[in-house]
C-alpha cells in the first residue's frame, strides 16, 4: 500500500523523557560502652527484651494518611518483562543504515516496555512471517509457535532473542514525527450517473508508453487522455474530494451498486500513478493563505465554504493513482489493505516507515504523546510512503472507516522509535 501524507506546517513536540533522583540513606550508629551488669541481670534484660518483640505487631496505617503515589505503569517494566540481562553486559555496537543510527540500549530504557497488550501485535507479526523479510525467517517458527503463549512467555523471548536499539537521525534533531492514515470507505457505483459521476480507474494500458503520463489536470480537460482512460473504469464516487481521499490514502473500501441492485463489498488496492510529482492539497492552500489548519477536518471545511475553487485545487495535486479491484468476504474482512511487504495491514500495529531507515518487517517499540494518540506500544514495519522519508517517521495505519479517519486525519505528533534486531 503506497499512499502519501499532507505536508503541512507542525510543531515540535514536548520530549517525553522523565528523571530519576537517586537518594542514599546514612543510618547511623552510636556506640557507647557496655554497662558491666552482671550475668543474671544482662540475661533477664534480653528475655524481657525478646518477649516484647515477640508480642509487638506492626501498626495499621492511619486513615487520614495521604496514599502512597506509585509510579504510572509506563516508567517501569511489569513483573512479568522484567529483563533478563544484566545492566553490567556490554551493549552491542551501533548499527549504521543508509539513513539512520540504531544507538543499542537496554530494555529498561523502553519507555512502558512490559505493560502493551502484546497478542495484538503478536498477530500483525505473523502476518509478516507469512513473507518473512531477510534475517527475520528462522525467527518465524517460533512467532507462530508463541501466538498462544503466555504473555510472560512472549516478553522472556523477545529478551532472550532480540536487542533494542534507539532510532537516531545521521544529523540534524533527533525530534520525530508520527502521522496516520487509514481506510476509507465510501458508496459507489458501477455505473456513471448524476449521484455517481467521478470515476476511479485501473492503469491505462499506455502507462508504459508515456512517462510521464497525463497529469490530473489534463485527465480532466485532454480529449486523449480520456480516451486512454476509457473502459478502464472500475466504479464511480459521488465526489471528487473523496477520489482525492482514497488515492492519498492509496487503498479503500467501496460499497458498490451493481446493475441488478445487489450491494457489494470490494477493496480497491494501489495499483500505480501517472509518475507525476505529489503535491499535498494541503500544502497548497496554507501556500496560498487560505487556511491555518491542514488537517483534512480543516481542509473540509474550506471546501465547504469555497465550492468553486474546489477544481483548482485538486489540480495543485498532478498525481493520479490507478487502482485494481480485490474482493472481500469473510475470511478477509477484518483485514487491512496489503502494504509494502505484501501482507495485510493490521489496525493500531502496523505503521509505514522509511525502508532506508527501518527494514520491512522489524518489530518496533513506539512512544508519542499527543492530542490524537498517547501510546507506547510494539508495532510491525509493513508498509511505505512518499511522504515518510526519515530516521525517525512513521505514518501509523489506524483502520478502516469514518472514526478511524478521523483520528489518521488530527494525527501529527512527535515520536520516539526503537528497532528490536535479532542479537
């Protein structure tokens, strides 16, 4: 699933690091010389002494007392992810990527490491076994074997088998940048009308001919660029800006009218572009000083407000993306898209990285704080880009339908990153 990202102005968020201060505690002793009782007399001392320690009990706290303020569950690991390794091991060394530092670390420098409710993410994993990336294909048969582990279990091999490693850039911040995306979904129809008048095509047979090939504007206006289109159509949308919306998205769900009046599930799946460059819509118009906030809730409500120059913008974006058809019944249903390793994409655990960074298929701890999402979790490299480029960006795959847009449409926050690499 190749999808892209608003480009907009953010703001750098607030670290989320936390500071522990060490307190030592001096007991100290007086020693004052030994009275010279005599023998009878010490032993009765330490008899009468020994009694009442034996008959004293430990008083109950008082009620009025203010509670004791335990740590929150993310500073610390739970009982049952305690590390396995020792904090006096040597680290490994760093590992250079063409775009990245893995910096090593220890597992008690994973922020909430030990508290994630890790079946979720065990299941995105062994969608990821089902095409295992390089280095990761003996490490499958025991992820499949460790999906109905205990979860003290799991936590005692990843320990065992992986190290973690804190992503850094090469130079420059080390702030990171997190944004989300999903799965529209939206109703349609076979055939052209006036309720459903926006087509959505398959590639072009002259795709290969032509590089690159006619731009959005001119799919709009050139008589031949139409003509190449023609027949390729899959299915119509009532509205250009949802076309938009699944195209940036690069993958969707359609509620079809067939011609008999049957209703039909499908997936449209990212087939390819016209190799024009991608412009953000959003972008455009905070260019041009029409809107503060680029956030599709926000570039809505521009359009909302603004009908007639709706044309213009969706031509700021050259990029056009054909799609190809794929069904969806019971046994996938509740699947993602397929993203860039080639497997289905799972809600909440599957995040889009910069392969030049992070290869397809590595586990990854995952810290941001923010308005849109607070979490601390693991998650599984499975997809890609054109606007996840960096050491230390994702783009988090929320889900399907209306909530989970909204959510991958507020979703700009800062990130921390942490690879965990087989040792």
């Amino acid at each position: 699933m190749v999808h892209q990202t608003m480009n907009s102005k953010s703001s750098k968020a607030a670290n989320a690091s936390s500071k522990m201060i060490s307190m030592k505690t001096l007991h100290q002793h007086d020693a004052k010389p030994a009275l010279n009782w005599p023998t009878w007399l010490k032993a009765c001392s330490w008899a009468i002494v020994s009694m009442l320690a034996a008959c004293a009990s430990v008083p109950e706290p008082s009620p009025s007392a203010a509670p004791v303020q335990t740590p929150p569950a993310a500073s610390s690991p739970s009982p049952q992810a305690q590390p396995i390794s020792s904090d006096d091991l040597a680290l490994p060394a760093p590992i250079l990527q063409s775009q990245s530092r893995w910096q090593p670390v220890r597992w008690t420098d994973l922020p909430g490491w030990g508290n994630d409710a890790l079946h979720e993410a065990w299941n995105a994993w062994i969608r990821s076994c089902e095409r295992p990336a390089p280095g990761w294909q003996a490490m499958c048969a025991d992820v499949r074997k460790l999906a109905i582990a205990e979860r003290q279990e799991q936590w005692a091999w990843l320990q065992s088998k992986l190290q973690p490693y804190r992503v850094e850039p090469l130079t420059g911040s080390t702030d990171g940048l997190l944004t989300g995306y999903y799965e529209p979904v939206f109703e349609a129809s076979r055939r052209a009308s006036a309720q459903f008048p926006v087509p959505l095509w398959q590639p072009p047979a002259s795709l290969a001919q032509r590089r690159p090939w006619y731009s959005r504007k001119d799919i709009d206006t050139l008589p031949e660029a139409r003509e190449a289109l023609r027949g390729r159509e899959i299915a119509y949308l009532a509205d250009p800006v949802d076309a938009l919306i699944l195209q940036i998205q690069g993958s969707g769900r359609l509620r079809i009218k067939e011609p008999d009046g049957r209703e039909s599930l499908v997936r449209l799946a990212f087939a390819g572009t016209n190799e024009q460059p991608y412009r953000s819509v959003g972008r455009w118009l905070l260019d041009q000083n029409l809107i503060r906030d680029a956030s599709w809730p926000g570039i809505k409500t521009w359009i909302a407000a603004n009908p007639q120059r709706v044309q213009e913008m969706l031509w700021s974006n050259p990029r056009m993306v054909f799609f190809k058809e794929e069904a969806i019944d019971s046994s996938n249903a509740g699947q993602g898209p397929r993203g860039a390793q080639g497997v289905a994409l799972t809600a909440g655990r599957s995040i889009a990285v910069d392969r030049a960074s992070i290869p397809l298929g590595t586990p990854v701890w995952m810290q941001t704080r923010g308005e849109a999402l607070t979490t601390q979790r693991l998650v599984i490299a499975q997809d890609v880009g054109s606007a996840i480029v960096g050491a230390v960006r994702a783009d988090y795959y929320v889900g399907s339908g209306d909530a989970a847009g909204d959510v991958a449409g507020r979703l700009k926050q800062g990130l921390q990153l942490w690879v965990l690499w087989p040792k």
